[in-house]
C-alpha cells in the first residue's frame, strides 16, 4: 500500500492509487493525485469530482453514461477532460474507490 502526505496528513492509497479513507479528500488531495500522474485539475475538472463525490456519499452505481446526463459535462466532454480512462481518472482523483467497470 502506498501513501502520499499533502498539507501534513498521510494519505493511505491502494496499489492502484486510490485513496482508501475517501473522507480525509480535499481540493489538495485530488491535485496531489493528479500531479503523482502529471495530470492537471481545471475548475471543469472539479465540478465533475464534485458530482462523483456527491453520488458515490448517496449510494449511486457511477457510470460514464450517468455522469454524461448529469449536466455537468456530457459523455465526449468527460473524454476530453480525462483521456484514457474518464471515469477511472476521475474516480481515483475525486477520491472515491475504483468503479468495477473500470479495469
């Protein structure tokens, strides 16, 4: 298991990198773990781990197809703000466990 410290808090993270105490997430964490993958955070980028934080607290199955009906952001738009994996990059920096669909 791996750990990261911002702002003088250990933060204990899986092997994949995702926290395992998604209450100890703050604005900091997620740039500290977008930074460990020389990825950057813009406020598009926060109000999409707002959005995922807010439904993963209510209990929500998070998927791509749902985040893209949020209004937040659509399906191509969560592409664009995070390439390679969006709702697997968005999950591990808004804190909150890898999603089973997500290898």
């Amino acid at each position: 298991m791996a750990e990261i410290t911002v702002n003088g808090k250990s933060i204990q993270l899986t092997e994949d990198g995702y926290m395992t105490d998604p209450s100890q997430w703050d604005k900091d964490v997620a740039v500290a773990l977008a930074k460990a993958d020389n990825f950057e955070l813009t406020d598009d980028h926060f109000k999409v781990l707002e959005y995922l934080r807010k439904e993963y607290e209510a209990g929500a199955t998070l998927t791509i197809r749902k985040v893209g009906k949020s209004g937040i952001v659509d399906i191509k738009g969560l592409y664009k703000l995070f390439p390679g994996g969006p709702l697997k990059f968005s999950s591990k920096y808004a804190g909150i466990p890898k999603p089973t669909s997500c290898v």
